[in-house]
C-alpha cells in the first residue's frame, strides 16, 4: 500500500528514489538542505517531484510513514534524529529500491575491490548472456536502474557501508564480502567493530538457496559473519587459490589470469569472487576464462598509462588507503618510483614499511602536509623528497628514475587538498605523462 515518504537528499540516490515512489503511486516530498544540481532537478520536474532546497522545513502535519536517506547523510544528523525519535523508519535507498521489485540479487560489498569486482561480475553474466543490470555505489543508483532497466533478470550492485546501514528486509541472492580494513571511520565513531559491522550487514535476511561468498582469511569478515544463516551456502575465497597466476575456484575447476590484464594477488582474489558468482548461475568454464580475457578495468586502479624514457607510468590514484596501497606495491615488479600523499585519514603507514623496502627505490611525497610520511619513512634510508604539487611531483620523480623503473601514483589518502576527487588526481596524471610524450 503507497503512503507518504519524505526523501533526503537529492544527488543520483535521492532523486530516483522519489521518481519510483512516484511511479508506484507514493505521495513524495524531497528535501535537501543544500542546492541541487539542474540535472537533478530535471528528474523530480520530470516526474512532478514535491520538493525543496537550501532548507529542511518539515511541516509536523505531513510527517511521513517512512524516510528514505541518501548515503551521505550521517544518522546523527539533526533531520534523520528528527524523524527516528517519533519512530518513523529512516531506510536507505538501496532498502527502498529494493521493496519495488523482485530480481535476482547479487551484492557486493567490502572496503577494497568493490567496483572491480562488481564490474568484472557483470561483465561475466553479461558476457553470457544473462539479463543483468549493473550499479548501486557505482554509476546508476539502485532506483534509477529500476526506473531505466526494469526488464532485468539480475541487478548486481555495488553496495557501501552506509549503504547497508539503512537497509532492513533487502536479501541478496548472492552476497560477496570482500575484505574489511579500517576506512570512513569518522563516520562510525572511529570503532572499527562498527563500521565491520555495517559491512557484514550483506548476508542480512540471506536464506536457503542464496551463496555468500567472503574473504576466509579475514578475521574481521569471518566475525561478521559468524551469524549468517546456517542455510546458506557459504563459499570462502583464500589467497592460496592463486599461484603462478593460476586461479582456483571451489569447485576445483582452473583458470588463468595469464592472458587477462588483471595484474597482482588482490585482483587475483577479486578474480575468484566474480568467478564464484558466475558459477553460482552455472556458467561453463569457457565461457567464464573468454569473459576474464576480455574484461578492462576501470581507470585510475593500477592503470598503466604509458611509458616515458623506458620507464613505465602507473596511475592508482584510487588506493586512498593504506591497505589498497599494500597491493598495489605488492604487484610491482619493477624497482619503484612511489608518489604518495594527500590528505591523511589517520593513516597508520607501518603496514606498508616491509613492502617499501621491497619494491621501492625512491619515495616522492605529494602533498599540502608531508611531515607525517616524511617523518615516518624518512629514517629508512631510501630517497626521499617533498612536493607539493603534481607537476613538482613528476618533475621529482622522473628526475629520479632510469629506464626499467616504475612510477606508481598510489598515494593512500584521499586528494582533496590537491584536487576536486581522485579521478581528478589520476587524469591529471595520465595528461602530464601524454604531453611529455607529445615534446
Ligand atoms: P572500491 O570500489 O572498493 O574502492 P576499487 O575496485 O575501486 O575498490 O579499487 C580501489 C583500490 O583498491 C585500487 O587502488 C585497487 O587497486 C585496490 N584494490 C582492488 N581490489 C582490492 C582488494 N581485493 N584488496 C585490496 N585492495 C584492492
């Protein structure tokens, strides 16, 4: 039965949400305390959208039967406790979306891996002809995909945290948990626990019939986990399925990463979990090891953007902590020229100190604030200069380098104090290699 939903927010999420209420006969009020972009608006103008901005002013005598909240609001905002203390649920879009349709789910969550594994999954049942949708955290919100493609079969979605914080009867048929390390913990009290939490929310209302498939040798995931229903079958993905770039799925069934352009153990890993799923729907090994040859990452993750002088230019810009930068040094196999920094969330740089000795020749610094990198890195005896700029940074690094070398962008820190995004830091860097090759 429709009633009355309040929606706050109104970026990609919030504005779809409102439009499938509409459709679905629901009386919708959107609500964003901040300015929406015009695109946006032309949705809610599209489908005769209530709405307001620049203001949150909810008339107690409209109150809603239910409040759908965009991921980028926190649940300690003053709007969102507004409506929890009059007990009115507060769901998230992906919660919403989800009770307006009745698809084949597959989600997947984790801290690191979640587009590369949620493309190349849907790259596998596409490429097999399956009836897939793909989005959620990465290009169409859950409801806009609903809005645009409803004539799927299977909708496989990349799912965040925050995601899954609001979300209440939503049950993927097929679930994958990546890895859990510590990130966006501002946004749950700096507990770890809490934020492990969220992220083990994906085998939520899971049941007989439906697969889990998670990172065994993880011991946050495998607490999370711990009280997913018995029911389900349950397949652990470990690093010992890959060796000598053969990978090994649970079935025993082999296949190769050799002639795909996936490169190091995590996207190995990746590799398995996507497998799995495919698999999971009965997919022949052939067609599975075509659609592997044939897959292209997205940019920005261990992109390899050209070479300059015989030296090879690799864009991670992506790796905004520290456990994607462990992977990314753990698949170099040349002697490295690392560009690191940004803005720090707290980093604990030790984890990476074994692998930097390993793999890295040269430490270039790029940030508004080096001291904490400098200072920690500073005593190991490898080269080490401060930046403060991209261009310097380049400038540094290619000085430093010598035919054979890798520079490697993997900078564990987000990019703001620099640059508007990480898409911003990794095509700037892509363009300065492209225009020093054009001199
Ligand atoms: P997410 O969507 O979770 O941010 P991405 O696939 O976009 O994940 O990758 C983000 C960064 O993490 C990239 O630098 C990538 O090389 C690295 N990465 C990818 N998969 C993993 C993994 N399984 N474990 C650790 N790091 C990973």
């Amino acid at each position: 039965m429709a009633g009355k939903v309040i929606i706050l927010g109104g970026g990609e999420s919030g504005v779809w949400s409102a439009a499938l209420g509409m459709v679905n006969g629901w009386d919708v009020f959107l609500s964003d305390s901040g300015m929406i972009k015009d695109e946006n608006k032309a949705v809610l103008l599209q489908y005769s959208v209530r709405f307001e901005e620049g203001v949150h002013s909810f008339d107690p005598q409209e109150l809603a039967d239910i409040v759908v909240k965009s991921p980028g609001i926190s649940d300690e905002a003053a709007t969102v406790q507004f409506f929890t203390q009059l007990n009115i649920p507060v769901i998230s879009e992906i919660e919403w979306a989800f009770r307006f349709q009745d698809k084949k789910i597959v989600a997947i969550t984790g801290s690191n891996g979640k587009t590369t594994t949620t493309k190349l999954t849907w790259h596998l049942l596409h490429e097999a002809g399956l009836n897939a949708g793909l989005g959620g955290n990465i290009g169409k919100s859950f409801a806009h995909l609903l809005m645009d493609e409803p004539e799927r079969d299977i909708y496989v979605l990349e799912l965040s945290s925050f995601q899954l914080d609001g979300i209440d009867t939503f049950r993927a048929n097929v679930a994958i948990l990546l890895n859990i390390t510590p990130d966006h913990l501002d946004r749950y009290h700096y507990d770890i626990m809490e934020y492990a939490a969220s992220k083990g929310r994906i085998c939520l209302n899971q049941t007989i019939g439906d697969v889990l498939i998670y990172h065994a040798q993880d011991e946050l995931v495998n607490m999370v986990l711990a009280d997913a229903a018995p029911e389900v079958r349950r397949i652990p993905v470990s690093f010992n399925e890959f060796q000598n770039e053969s990978i090994k799925l649970s079935d025993g069934s082999l296949l190769t990463l050799e002639t795909t352009g996936l490169r190091g153990r995590h996207n190995a890993f990746n590799a398995i979990c996507a497998l799995e799923v495919g698999r999971a729907f009965n997919l022949p090994l052939e067609d599975l090891q075509h659609s592997l040859n044939s897959f292209v990452n997205e940019p920005h993750r261990l992109e390899d953007v050209g070479e300059l002088d015989g030296v090879v230019y690799i864009n991670d810009s992506k790796a905004t902590n520290v456990d994607a930068v462990f992977y990314a040094l753990e698949a170099m196999n040349k002697p490295t020229v690392w560009i690191v920094g940004g803005q720090d969330k707290g980093n604990d740089y030790s984890a990476l100190d074994a692998r930097v000795r390993e793999k890295v020749k040269t430490i270039v610094c790029m940030g508004v604030d080096n001291a904490k990198l400098m200072t920690h890195f500073g005593e190991f005896g490898i080269q080490i200069f401060s930046t403060s700029s991209l261009d310097e940074a380049l400038q540094t690094a290619r000085q430093a380098s010598v035919s054979g070398d890798a520079i490697l962008l993997s900078p564990a820190c987000a990019s703001f104090d620099l640059f508007n995004n990480y898409m911003h830091r990794g095509d700037l860097f892509r363009e300065w290699v492209l225009e020093q090759k054009k001199l």
